[in-house]
C-alpha cells in the first residue's frame, strides 16, 4: 500500500506524555443528572455510562432531536423532554435544586453551517437558558466548548491560555459561551461552571451526524464499501483524534471539579490522515491505497493538538485510548456483526 510520508517514532513516543496528578476533587452526589443533547453522540454515550456507573441515578435528557437520533438511547431508563433549548423555560418544567449537575451538550455542531443567526441563537441562548437556570439553583454545570475556538493553527500544541480566534461561526458561538460562562462565575452566589473544550471526537453513537462524523468515522465508511479512502493531498493534515470513552471520563472527572475553568479534552497527540488509513487497514483486515484530491477550500484547518496538560493536573484526566487501541476497538464493534458502528447496514 502506496501512503504519503509517516512521522518518525521518536515523534509518537513523545506526545502527550505530561505527568498526572492527584487534585482534590469534589465527593459527586450523582442522585439526579439533567442532559442537554442526550440523544446526541457524546450526549448518549454520558447518558448511558452515567447509568450504568451509578445504577441509582434518576437521568433526564433534553433533546429536540434536530441531529439527535433515538436510536443512541437504546436502552436508556430515565426520562426525556423533546424541547428546543433556546426557547424553553427551565423552571417551567424544573425545581431548583432537583438536579446535583447538569451537562450541557446540545448544540448545533456541524461546522459546515453557513448561518450566523441560527448558530448563534440555538447554540448560545439555549446554553444561556441552562446557565442562568444552573446559576439559579446553584448547580454546578459543565458545558461543551470546542477546539474550535482556537482558529486555523499549522503546528504546535493549543493551550487554555492562548487567544481564541474562530475561523468558523461554530467555533465563535463557543467562545460566546465562554464568555458568558465568565460572566456568571464572576457574579456572587453561582456555582461551578466548567467548560470543556473537546477535540476531535470518535466513536460509537456518531453514524447519524453523516458528513458532519469524525474523519476516522468517514474515511471507515469508504474502506467498508470497498473504495480508496478520500484525502486532501497529500494526507499530512493533522487531527487530535480523541475516543468518545476518553471524552465522557473526562466529562465526569469535570463534574467533580473544585474550582470553574476551561480545558482541554483531548488524546494530547496529533495524527495524520495518512496514519489513520494505516489503522483503519489493519483494524478492518484490508489494504486500501489513499485517494489524493486538490483541497478546493482556502482556509481548512491543517493541524489540531490539544496540551492536557491543565486536565490532567486540575481534573485528573488521563486519556486511556491513544489512537491504535481507539480505532481498533471501534472497528471492532462493527466486525464481529457485519454491521456499521451503530448498527447500520455496510450495504
């Protein structure tokens, strides 16, 4: 198999080696949890291990299920409220202080959406809406932000602490959050609030996003169906590709978080297009040659690699599935039964 210039060893082994510590963390009382984009991918897969890690849990998501899929919830005990955040009254429906956390996943993150008012409006009123309500009733509140506020970046590691500059409206509708975010935490009498800035996240659960998937999810579907897997010449673009198992133990590590802040949810290293398709080959037993096409868009982001530095020290988050092991287990879920990653048909 014919595949563009592979980074050296001495590279891999020394990404996102930064030492763990052991930070004080706040004792979780996970009696009652609220779900914002619960049918979502990452939504459902928190939703689901929140279950099955605390059997006692009472779980109610909310979902509008405008990129939400049902089929992510199988299996889901709790409850379900089929509302549009961004025009949904919380305490019409809640008591303050029925919930010990709340989540908020829900937002429109497909990054290809060219409308700065529908951004904006769903992604950003619907998460001042659960942050005023959370604020309210004192609950502490973790939220996802995006990588996405860091702009176009060429190399490098992106930190906490460096300027956001979106390149697209998706990514500034995140920094608005964080903003907003500030704003409540400088106010007396709030709660946490965390913001985690997740990366680029694989896994179970995210079929039905369709063009808006993970590359690995993408480039999977095409080796699947027997073609050569698609890339912008000549597969150098680099992704911090991160597992969604690795994403949701980080989102609950935030849960349990001494002070509010914005971090990082990463693997801490960057991969390759072309690494991908070597892992995809051998996790799907095939040997597909990359498809090498012009990239028509100007400004396209080249490079991802978040420093989890922060989590790691502040949070006590240690990813536990570095790319191989990621790709490998993924593939696996579809293998064994012939079927894709959320049990659709390869046909």
């Amino acid at each position: 198999m014919r595949i563009g210039h592979q980074r050296g060893e001495k590279e891999k082994r020394g990404a996102g080696k930064a030492k763990t510590q052991n930070p004080k963390r706040e004792t979780l009382n996970m009696k009652r949890a609220l779900i914002t984009g619960g049918a979502g991918f990452i939504g459902s897969n928190l939703a689901l291990e929140l279950e099955s890690r605390y059997p006692d849990i009472r779980v109610t998501v909310i979902d509008d299920f405008r990129s939400g899929e049902f089929s992510n919830l199988v299996g889901f005990r709790g409850d379900l409220v089929a509302q549009d955040l961004a025009s949904f009254d919380l305490l019409d429906r809640f008591q303050p202080g029925e919930f010990q956390v709340i989540f908020h996943l829900a937002s429109i993150t497909d990054t290809t959406v060219t409308d700065a008012r529908q951004m904006i409006w769903s992604n950003v009123e619907g998460f001042r809406r659960v942050a005023e309500f959370a604020h309210q009733s004192k609950t502490p509140l973790i939220y996802a932000s995006s990588a996405a506020v860091y702009g176009v970046c060429r190399s490098g590691r992106m930190r906490e602490d460096q300027a956001a500059r979106p390149a697209n409206v998706y990514g500034f509708s995140k920094v608005l959050l964080e903003n907003l975010a500030r704003r409540l935490n400088d106010a007396p009498g709030g709660s946490r609030i965390v913001g985690l800035r997740y990366f680029n996240v694989y896994g179970q659960g995210e079929a039905h996003k369709g063009a808006a998937a993970s590359m690995i999810y993408q480039l999977a579907e095409q080796i699947r169906a027997g073609k050569r897997p698609r890339v912008f010449k000549y597969g150098e673009q680099a992704r911090d590709f991160v597992y969604v198992k690795d994403v949701v133990e980080a989102t609950l590590l935030a849960a349990g978080a001494r002070r509010s802040g914005v971090y990082n949810v990463g693997s801490g290293r960057s991969t390759t297009f072309n690494e991908v398709i070597l892992l995809l080959n051998k996790a799907l037993e095939t040997d597909h040659d990359p498809d090498y096409f012009d990239n028509p868009y100007p400004f396209y982001q080249p490079h991802t690699e978040a420093d989890v530095s922060l989590a790691q020290a502040e949070l006590g988050y240690a990813p536990k599935y570095p790319i191989d092991r990621g790709i490998a287990e993924y593939a696996q879920q579809f293998m064994v039964t012939g079927m894709g990653p959320d049990n659709e048909s390869a046909a």
